[in-house]
C-alpha cells in the first residue's frame, strides 16, 4: 500500500500575487509528485483551500489537478480544515465531493443520546479503512472529539487510517505553547495511520504506550507566512509505501534569509549595517529581512526600508519579505505584536484578557464563536446589505444563546 499525505496547502494563502502563486504551484508540485510515486491514493488532511469559498480561478487550479488525479485512478480522500470548514455548510469542497473529485472521509451520525458514530470510507483498490474528523476555527471541533465513539472505529479489524485537522499536546513544538491544543488520548486507538494537519510542522512520532503509532504532520505544501518561510524554508508531504516513510519536499523557490541586530545604533548606522548584511547574491530567491534591536535615537521608520528594499531587488531577489516586529526605539515606544499566525495571536490575546470580564460562563468559547462569526466572509453574488444583515443576525442568535445558559 503507496499514499501521500498533503496538508494545510492553503490555496490562495498569500495577498501578493507573486506569492499565492508559489503556493499554488507547490499544489500543482504536490500531485504532480504523488502521481509520479504511482501512489494508491491521496490524503488531504484539511485547508487545502484558504477560505471555504475561494476564487474562481484558484478553485479551477485545484480542480485541473483532482480531475487528472480522477482519470489516473487515483482517489483523494480528504477532511475539512478550519480554513475551508463554513458553518453554514456552504463550502467548496462540497461542490468538489459532488463532482466526483474527491471523498469527505468525516461520515457518520450521531445518535440520540448525542454520541457521533462515525463509519469508515474504504479504498476498492487496497482495502484501507479510511475516517477522520474536521478541523474549525477557535478548536470547535473539540465538541465532535468529546462525543466520539472511539470504541466502534477501535474494534474494526484491518488498515485503519485516521484523518484529524487539530494540535496535540503531545507533539506541539515550544514555540507553539500559545496555541490551543487537544490530548492525542481524543483520537481511537490502533490505528495504523494517522494523518494530521493544522499545525504547520514536519513531525512523525509514535506513542505505542498509549496505543498510537504513525502520528504525522507533515506540514504545509508551501509555507504560509514570514515565520513559517524562516522556520521550514520549503514545504513539503509524506509518502507512506509499506510501512516506510519518504519525505517529498516541495523546494518552489530557495529562501535567503538576513537577520540583522542594529541594537544601540542611530538610523543613518542602521541602514549601512543592513545594507552590509544583504550584500550578496539573492538572484531569484525569497529574501527574507529581519531587523531587530532598539535604536538609541530616531524612529523606526527613519531607517530607509524602500532603498534597502530596492538594492535586494537590483540583486535580483524573486521578492522581499521584511519583519521589524522586534525592532524599537528608545524614543518611540512600539506595540509589540506576536510573531505567530493570526490564530495564535488571537488565542493568546483571548487569554490575556478573560480575567477582565465576566460575561459568559465559558467565555473563551463565546469569544472564539463571536470572532468566527464576525469574520464570516461575503457568500457570493450576496449584497453588501444583505451580508451586514446576516452577520448581525448570527452574532445576535449566539449572543442570546450564550445569555441562556448563564
């Protein structure tokens, strides 16, 4: 039995036109690959898009691929993750699954005494017992682990693959420690795969005490940030073929990173360091400017930016990311933001501040469905009235159901 194992692909990831169409091209990259592995079938463990409803043009991107995928026999299993999970049930994937281009493997009911049985989607060609969970945004999907009939998928016989869209607190990196984050005891036990997505690292590990083996993220197809091209450098996939494990990495565009420290330096100083720093060739690669320190007189926006900019592109990079989230002056205090993704940032601020109100019962989870339903995006062809009207209308529907149980 050959599989690949995609993750967090985030189609349409990056606002720079330059930039989603790296992360593009890693999807494209990533099939192509898989196909010329002559796997069995492909795992998508969640967000292979950015938004439940992306683009028209993205979407035919994705959709090219699955079908060539289709005509070479080869299925994509997949599950939503909390990127391309709606609420509202309307989401890309559906109209996917319903062309024929792939198979939600998250199947199931639930019972009436709230207990969610889920059933096992099985590959024709090699007999794999496939099933698995969604991912949502603020880890709503804590509700379908607590609920889960773990005993019904444990005592199924054969190769059993489990697909999850959530962190573990069992394999999150330290770097990670903000970020919210489930037991690994919520997943079944026994089985012989388990595909994870959401937290973008490369990491596989087996945990045989307490009943699990081949726990794997394989981290994104391209990486979806600043600090996610400053960690990984490149993206990437697993391949399982009988029990042995290859890492495909998906090396779109080399990355050159310069972290520069103008600590104790005036702006005119700060300038030249940098500008000493990228003196070198960074022809068709991602250049990467991280500036760090606290200048001793000026602002931070004295430092000329454009013109360092302008030299690294004369170099010939593809193009120019700069972080100066750690750069300060002692003249000007800066707000100081985290360095993480967006959700990470947003947990963390949740949790500075629960202790300043007093609202809700449990008022992390009201935060968290708020936040998500103020940031509903517009369906299409929907009016701007139209839109405004529903987001009030949810917000108001929550907050009055938050009202009831306290």
């Amino acid at each position: 039995m050959k599989f690949s194992h995609i993750a967090d692909v985030h189609i349409g990831s990056w606002r720079d036109p330059k930039m989603k169409e790296l992360s593009t091209k890693a999807f494209i990259n990533a099939m192509d690959e898989s196909f010329k592995e002559e796997v069995d079938f492909i795992l998508v463990a969640g967000d292979l898009f950015n938004t439940s409803l992306p683009g028209i043009d993205l979407v035919k991107v994705a959709v090219k691929k699955l079908k060539e995928a289709k005509v070479k026999g080869i299925p994509v299993y997949y599950i939503a993750g909390s990127h391309d999970y709606s609420p509202s049930g309307k989401t890309m994937l559906d109209v996917i699954e319903e062309a024929g281009l792939g198979v939600d493997v998250m199947r199931g009911s639930v019972d009436e005494k709230e207990v969610l049985k889920l059933r096992f989607t099985v590959d024709e060609r090699t007999g794999a017992k496939i099933t698995g969970i969604i991912g949502r945004r603020g880890m709503l999907e804590k509700k379908y682990y607590e609920s889960l009939d773990k005993e019904n998928l444990e005592v199924e016989k054969g190769f059993k693959i489990f697909m999850f869209h959530t962190a573990l607190d069992e394999l999150k990196p330290e770097d990670l420690k903000d970020m919210a984050s489930n037991p690994v005891s919520f997943l079944p036990k026994g089985f012989d795969y388990y595909a994870g997505g959401h937290v973008h690292i490369v990491k596989k590990k087996d945990l045989e005490e307490h009943g699990y083996k081949n726990i794997v993220y394989p981290g994104p197809t391209f990486p979806a940030s600043f600090s996610e091209l400053e960690k990984l450098g490149t993206g990437g996939f697993y391949v399982y073929d009988d029990g042995k494990f290859k890492r495909k990495e998906l090396n779109i565009k080399n990355v050159k990173k310069f972290k520069v420290n103008v600590n104790n330096r005036n702006p005119g100083e700060a300038y030249e360091i940098i500008k000493e720093a990228i003196d070198t060739d960074v022809g068709d690669c991602i250049a990467l400017l991280r500036v760090e320190g606290t200048l001793i007189n000026g602002k931070t926006t004295d430092i000329p930016f454009q013109e360092i900019v302008k030299i690294l592109y004369e170099k010939g990079a593809y193009h120019v990311l700069k972080n100066t989230t750690k750069l300060s002056s002692e003249e000007f205090k800066e707000v100081k933001s985290s360095t993480g993704t967006q959700e990470e940032t947003e947990y963390k601020i949740i949790r500075e501040h629960l202790s300043n109100t007093n609202i809700f019962k449990d008022e992390e989870t009201a935060i968290k469905e708020l936040m998500r339903t103020m940031s509903s995006e517009k369906h299409e062809g929907e009016k701007q009235t139209d839109y405004e009207e529903r987001i009030i209308s949810e917000a108001n529907t929550l907050l009055e159901k938050q009202r009831k149980k306290n």
